[in-house]
C-alpha cells in the first residue's frame, strides 16, 4: 500500500525464519531434495556450484558441480533437516551445512 507524499511508509512486516543451507556433492542433490520435503519444508532453492573444501578433489569432482540448496523453515523443521543429515551424510559425504536467521517478507507462506 502506497503512504501518501511526504508520510512515512508503513513498515514492511517480516517473520523470522531459519534459512537451511545445504552445500554437497550434486550426485546428492535428488535424496537432499527428498530429505528437505520429507522434513516439512514447502519449497527449496537449487543452485549449481563449485569450490573447494577440506575432503580435496573428489571422485564426483570428475562427474559435476556441487549442488546448493536453500530453503525457509521454521526452527524445528531446520532442527530435523540437520539431524538426518548429522546422521546419514557428513561421515559419508562432501557435505556442508549451516542456518541462519532471517527475516521475510510474506514469511507465513513458508511454515
């Protein structure tokens, strides 16, 4: 909504979420993508990428990128994406993960 000229604008409201990032090898990215579902998230961010990490080059490195996945949630959804990946991938995988808070706009869509 518009505030009329010289008015201060009415605050954007926001809903503080936690952002889950998930950097791993894109040979991942299908069973990352079902564990971000399967944890209660409604939608996800995917983006390819490289870099360089504390494993050295590895055998994926030959067959793609890695694969980065973003996704709004609410604590206890984040709580359980990293428990499962704490579980099933870090031993196993190049795998790196890490939340943040942020706040968003129309935030209720996502929870």
């Amino acid at each position: 909504m518009r505030s009329p000229a010289g008015s201060t604008p009415d605050p954007v409201r926001t809903v503080a979420l936690k952002r889950v990032t998930i950097v791993g090898e894109a040979v991942l990215e299908s069973r990352l993508v079902a564990l971000i579902r399967a944890a209660g998230a409604k939608g996800f961010t995917r983006i390819a990428c490289s870099g360089e990490g504390s494993r050295g080059v590895r055998a994926s490195d030959w067959e793609g990128a890695n694969v980065k996945l973003e996704s709004l949630v609410s604590p206890a959804v984040a709580d359980a994406i990293l428990a499962v990946l704490a579980r099933d991938y870090f031993e196993h995988f190049a795998v790196v993960a890490y939340v943040d808070e942020v706040h968003v706009v129309r935030g209720d869509k996502y929870v």
